[in-house]
C-alpha cells in the first residue's frame, strides 16, 4: 500500500522566472501518479517582473480547495518572495531557495532548507531561464513523490511547441537531483 500524499506548495518568484511553468510541471508530475491535482496561479500588479505565485496541491485523496495557506514546501525565487512566504511554511517542511536573488539567510530554524544558486547554476547550464527547473529536480529528489522520468515527462507536455527547450529542461531537473 502506497503512503498517503498530501503536499501543498507554493512557487514562489518574480513574474519571468518560470513560477507558473514551475507549478504547472509539479502538478503534470503529479497526474502521472493518478494522485490528485490542484494548481492555481496568482500574479502581481505588473505581471513580468511584478511578483508571482503558483499554489499547487497534491494529494491521495480529493483536494477541496486549491488555495494553499501555509504551505508544506516552498519554492522561493528572489528576496521579496521570501519575505513574503518564509512564516507561512509548515514545521517541518521545506524551503527550497534560490540564493543568487536573495539577499538574506532564512531566519526559521523548524524547517528543511535547500539553499542554493539556482540562477547562477541555470547561467552555467546555457539558459537563465530553466533555474525553475532545477528546483523541481530538487523538489522531486526531496520528496520523492514523483522520479525524473514523470518529471521529464511533464516539461515535455507542459512546453509543447517549444522542444528546442526540452533538453535543456531536463538538464536543469538532473543538476537539481544532483544538488540534492
């Protein structure tokens, strides 16, 4: 018998960092394990460069509302993000941070956190903008609620039309597993 999953997390950036990509290749991921899915974006004011955010829930059972409060993990992108999220986090859950666009330690201490350069890395990789990427292979290794193949397969679908970008894609979610 399977554990049950019952995982919220908020994806957390500037508008342009790939939060709502993020979120929607979580969810996909998730699908492929029949669990059930919520996604649910919110973006701020300006939109590209404004803040954004994507709410997503995973689970065993029926998720009633899509709407993640304090979420179990979050998948912060930049300074104002953190801000913004780090006290809603759960006891207990996860932090992962990208270090080359905040300006400060996380200040909790009751939670699991994974700092590192995502930009910086996704800079080395060839391409800024799969930084989101390598979060969800750290994502992925940490929980362990769904492997590389169901990840890898949910960038596929989630950027058809785009697949010139898939290899770099998945290389971002390999260097994310290794940072793990």
């Amino acid at each position: 018998m399977q554990p049950k999953i019952n995982e919220s997390i908020i994806c957390a950036g500037f508008g342009g960092q790939g939060v709502m990509v993020l979120g929607k290749v979580l969810a996909d991921a998730g699908m492929t394990r029949d669990l059930h899915i919520t996604w649910l974006s919110s973006y701020g004011a300006e939109v590209r460069g404004g803040t954004a955010h994507s709410m997503i829930r995973i689970a065993s059972e029926p998720v009633a509302s899509p709407i993640v409060s304090d979420p179990d993990t979050a998948i912060i992108m930049n300074g104002p993000s953190l801000d913004k999220f780090e006290n809603r986090i759960t006891a207990g859950g996860l932090l992962i941070l990208n270090t080359s666009l905040t300006g400060r330690r996380v200040r909790r201490k009751d939670i699991d956190v994974v700092a590192a350069p995502l930009t910086d890395e996704a800079v080395k990789l060839g391409n800024i903008r799969v930084a989101n990427m390598i979060a969800a292979g750290i994502f992925a290794a940490k929980k362990g609620i769904f492997d590389k193949d169901a990840l890898c397969g949910a960038i596929k679908r989630v950027i058809a039309g785009r697949e010139s970008l898939i290899p770099i894609n998945i290389k971002a979610v390999e260097k994310g597993m290794e940072i793990c």
